[in-house]
C-alpha cells in the first residue's frame, strides 16, 4: 500500500472511530510527524519543508499582534448543565494562506491547523499544557508590542488558575469571570445575563513599546500591511492618468502612539486619522521613501504569505515608473494590468 492510500485509510478509520465527533468537523487531517498535512475534501497535500518552514520569532510576534486571538470560552453543558472553561490561542487567515498557518503549526510544534469552509483556515493550540509550556513562554520571551499584550496577560492569568485546577472552584471560577469581563469583547450576552453581578479586573497597563527587531515589523505588516497601487486621473499626464505606490499598515486608533513610533523607525511616512473611525493609518507615499525605504527593506526582511506576491507586483509597478513607463500609454496599461491581480483582486 503506497502512503497516499494508507493516509487515506488512516482518515476513514478514524472518522469512523470517533463517529465524527473530531475530525468530521474539520475537512483538515493533520499528519503529525511528516511534514505535511493531507486535506480530505481536495485530496491534495500541502508542503511542509523544514527547510522552508523555519520562521524568525519576532516574525511570529509580529503577525500575532495582527492576526492572533488569545481566547477564553465559558460554554454551558447541554449534558451536566454546568460551565465549562476553555483557553486557547488561534489565528484564523484565508485559507490561501494555509502554508504559512503550517509553518507557524511548524515554529511551535503544537497545535493544529483546520480548513474550516473554502475561504477561510485556522491554526487553534486548545491543549493546557501546549499552551502553558509553549506558547506563553514564547510571547514572554518575545513580547507583543500593541494593546494586545494586555489581553494575553489577562489570558495568561487564566491559563494559569486552570493549569492549578482552579478553574474547578467557585473562587476560581469567578476569577475567570473577572478576568473575561476585561478580555478583547468581555462577556457575551449569555454570560451577562447568567452572572449580572460579576465584577471585571482591571485591564493591565501595556507601556509603549518600542520596536526590538525588525523581524517584528514584517510580521506584523504581513498581517495588517498593504502594497498598494494608485492610478487616478491627472489631467497634467499625456495619458490622462497618473500611478502612485502607497504603503499602508491599518491599526486600531487606541495604538495611534505606537503607530506614530514607526515614522521615526522606518524615517518616513506620516499617520493618517480618520473621523468616527476605529483605526489609523501608518503610510508611505513618497516616491523616494517607497524607493529607498520600503522596498530594501522588505527586501532584507521578506514576506512570507501571499501577501509576498503583492510586495512583488509592488516591486514590478515600481521598476516601471523607475524607468518612466508610467508616463506612457503602454506603461499605463502594463500597471493596470498588475494592480488588477493584486490584493482583494489574487
């Protein structure tokens, strides 16, 4: 029996063991140990080089300061009527980004990654143990360097009362209560109305933090960065058209301080704010900064989602203007083109 087929089998044994109580949720199958994952619904394998899977560790950080999710879920029981607590740490991408949630699966060596519908994939570590001996370990050594850094020690405070068994007693478990009050959206409806009296902690205090490597900086740019290519209309352009590279990163305005931190890092761009909206802009528009700036440095520091193909097609973009091409019809036309397959458009 050749291994395609034998991991075949492995996958129909196993649902019929567990009567879909696991795997039937998820069309993912993760093989541990091979260094691939096998999707049941495509019948396709997914690379997992180690020699390609290897991610710097602020890079990881960066990306989960974007992308991450450190959650605490407090079900009722349908069976024992009772609640029951769980942690676990996520990161949910589309699901053409699935290799790189494989090589973050790969970083830690915990977890798994599940497709959970055609447009959407998640790496989840749920288990106690993965997540107190590894994952919090790892953003105390590389600490995360927006306000989510308050959620995840609020996170952390619960992982350990529940490591401790904690969570089993009534003080321990209204500590949970408290504590998820604070953490990222609090307390749903359900759990409102279930403990009206509960009392929230106080959210931690997270100093400004500054940059410490510029691993970081990629990591977080691939999670909420984007290469963006303008064409306008510019009646001062022979072809009735102008380009413009922009570069934008998109933060919640409560981290406009730190956002502000990266003109003076990077020595460029300015922050752009917006009236009754959540989020500010970090952005680089001039020519010569996107030039001389940006693009060596994303250069040094490369991408490593899909959104590498977009900083690619940035690059290609600008390489024509380099030469002037965007003033010409042809050159316009060559940049309406890549920006058309670019981003929301791949």
């Amino acid at each position: 029996m050749n291994f395609i087929a034998s991991i075949q089998l492995l996958c129909t044994l196993i649902c019929l063991f567990t009567k879909g109580a696991k795997y039937q949720k998820t069309s993912l199958i993760q093989v541990r140990g091979q260094g691939r994952g096998f999707s049941s619904s495509s019948n396709s394998f997914y690379n997992l080089d180690p020699s390609i899977s290897k991610l710097n560790p602020w890079y990881i950080t960066g990306f989960a300061d974007g992308e991450s999710s450190f959650v605490v879920s407090i079900v009722k029981s349908n069976v024992s009527n009772k609640w029951n607590i769980q942690a676990f740490f996520s990161i949910r991408l589309h699901s053409r980004d699935i290799d790189l949630l494989h090589k973050i699966n790969s970083f830690f060596g915990v977890g798994r990654v599940y497709i959970k519908s055609e447009s959407t994939a998640s790496y989840v570590v749920s288990s106690i143990k993965d997540i107190y001996n590894v994952i919090i370990p790892h953003f105390d050594k590389y600490p995360l360097h927006t306000r989510k850094q308050a959620d995840f020690l609020l996170f952390k405070s619960v992982v350990d009362l529940i490591n401790k068994g904690e969570h089993l007693t009534p003080e321990g478990f209204n500590k949970i209560l408290g504590i998820k009050c604070s953490l990222n959206k609090g307390l749903n409806e359900e759990l409102t109305q279930s403990f009206p009296n509960v009392k929230p902690v106080d959210k931690p205090v997270v100093e400004l933090s500054k940059i410490k490597d510029s691993a970081w900086l990629s990591g977080f740019v691939e999670a909420e960065g984007c290469f963006y290519v303008s064409l306008y209309k510019s009646v001062a352009s022979k072809t009735g058209y102008a380009a413009r590279l922009e570069f934008i990163l998109s933060q919640h305005n409560l981290d406009q301080e730190f956002m502000k931190s990266l003109v003076e890092y990077l020595g460029c761009g300015y922050i752009k704010t917006y009236k009754n909206k959540s989020w500010v802009e970090f952005v680089v528009a001039k020519s010569k900064d996107v030039h001389n700036i940006i693009i060596p440095f994303f250069t040094k520091y490369p991408l490593q989602g899909t959104k590498k193909l977009d900083f690619a097609d940035f690059v290609k973009v600008a390489e024509l203007m380099k030469v002037k091409a965007h003033l010409t019809q042809d050159g316009i036309e060559k940049i309406q083109i890549i920006k058309k397959g670019m981003n929301k458009g791949r």
